[in-house]
C-alpha cells in the first residue's frame, strides 16, 4: 500500500481537530449542534451550506471570537488543546482568521499594523529586520496588485470591497500562519478580484499549512481546489465528500439536505 502524505499528518498530530463542538450566542441561542471536523496540515477543506447553518459561527468559535460561547466539545491544534486559549493566543499559536467583513483600524497603517503583529511574534529583545520585512512585504503586495501605496494608508478605511478582501490574504501571507480559516473571502468579488485572491490562497500551500474556505459558491472552488467539501446544516456537518460535492451543490441548491438519506 503506497504512503500517503496525509496519513503522515496524522500520524504526527499535525492537524487542526474540532470534536463534538457546541456554542452558543451570549443569550444562549444555540448555533452550534455537534461539529466534528478535522483538518490535515496540507489540505483545504470547504464548508458550504444554507445561510444559518452556522458555518461563520464555527470559524468565530476556532477563533476564539468573544459573541460565540462554546458549551462542549474541545479543538486541538496538533495535538495540543487549544480550547482554552483567547483569540490572542490562538493567534499566536498559528490560526488566521479572514474576516467575511473586515474591520477597518483608523489611524494605523498597513505597513505598521503588520509589522506589530509581526513583532509581536518574536522573542523577547529580537526585532525585525526592517529590510526584509518591506521586501517581503513588497513581493505579496505585487502578488496581489496591490498598488504600494497602501503601506501608508489605514487598515481597511476607505477600501473597496475588493481591496479589503486583497488585504486580509496579504496579512495572512505576511503572517505565514499554519491553519488559515477564510470566512466567505469571496463575497463582493468581482471575477478579477475573485481571482487574484485566489492566486495569493494558492501561493500559501503548502505540505505544512491546513485551509478552510467557508463559501456559498462553486465560483471560489474555481479557482482554490479542495481536497474535502462538507455541507453543514442547522449546527451540524451533514455531509462530507470530494470536489464533486460541491458540484451537486451548484445542481441541486440545498434542497437535497432534505432527502432521506441525510436524515
């Protein structure tokens, strides 16, 4: 039997795990009904589904995201649990979170609000190199055609719709975290902007890095391949299958949750 990368993964606990995974709103409306999933360092994953069903819910909660309460269940973030880490932590340890709408921080360029984040990543007493934090930070933003500009211009005010989803994967790029989850990076995209995003998603694979694209369309799934799709419904994954999952989507709409066989 051939070896399998994946199975490597595995193998060594290099993967993010949500198990059994409940929470609910600050005034106790449950949202989340049970999630498993597990994602491999190496592979995308992609959650579609009804509005509601909780798929922005689930990537707040990973997040550590404070309007979402988890109530049972535990993540795990290779092999080590990570439930009780804050947002801060979490982040840290390696989890990126691309907002659906991103938040505008008025006052603080780009430039300087990545290089914090940056810094603070590094040991105490190490700083960064200012020469190489500008040429990589040159290279991701050619990537992306995102005019220079921008280094100096605040996080997010003003920006196009496009321009704040091209700089959200510009952050997560600079960051090199090691699970990216990606809220409905494509919602508001034109067809070039869809597909310069997708071009700097792709660039960030890698046999140590796991995705998850929470997405209403077959259109982002174009241009970013997933490994896995999952159908999530009501707080729960009801159905987990390859690419061509995705397709029968696209064919059918959600109608087909309802059918017996998912009952």
């Amino acid at each position: 039997m051939p070896f399998r990368v994946h199975s490597l993964s595995n193998f060594l606990h290099m993967s993010l795990h949500i198990q059994d995974l409940h929470a609910s709103l600050e005034n106790g409306t449950e949202i989340l009904r049970g999630v498993t999933l597990e994602i491999p360092a190496g592979e995308i994953h992609a959650i579609m589904g009804p509005n509601g069903s909780g798929k922005s819910t689930l990537s707040k909660v990973i997040a550590s995201h404070k309007s979402y309460l988890p109530t049972a269940g535990k993540i795990t973030m290779d092999g080590k649990d990570i439930s009780e880490m804050s947002i801060d932590e979490r982040s840290r340890a390696g989890i990126f979170l691309a907002f659906q709408y991103p938040n505008e921080v008025p006052g603080v360029s780009n430039a300087n609000f990545i290089r914090a984040a940056l810094q603070s990543r590094l040991p105490k007493g190490q700083d960064i190199d200012a020469v190489g934090y500008y040429k990589s930070l040159y290279e991701k933003m050619d990537l992306l055609e995102m005019d220079r500009k921008f280094t100096a211009r605040a996080v997010n005010e003003g920006f196009s719709g496009g321009e704040k989803k091209r700089n959200e994967i510009l952050q997560m790029m600079m960051l090199d975290p090691k699970y990216c989850i990606m809220d409905e990076t494509d919602s508001g995209l034109d067809i070039d902007a869809l597909k310069i995003v997708a071009k700097g998603v792709n660039a960030m694979r890698s046999p140590d890095r796991g995705m998850l694209l929470i997405t209403h369309y077959q259109r982002l799934l174009d241009y970013i391949k997933p490994d896995h799709v999952h159908v999530m419904s009501e707080g729960r994954i009801v159905k987990s299958g390859g690419p061509e999952l995705a397709l029968e989507l696209e064919e059918k709409g959600y109608d087909f949750l309802k059918e017996p066989a998912l009952a």
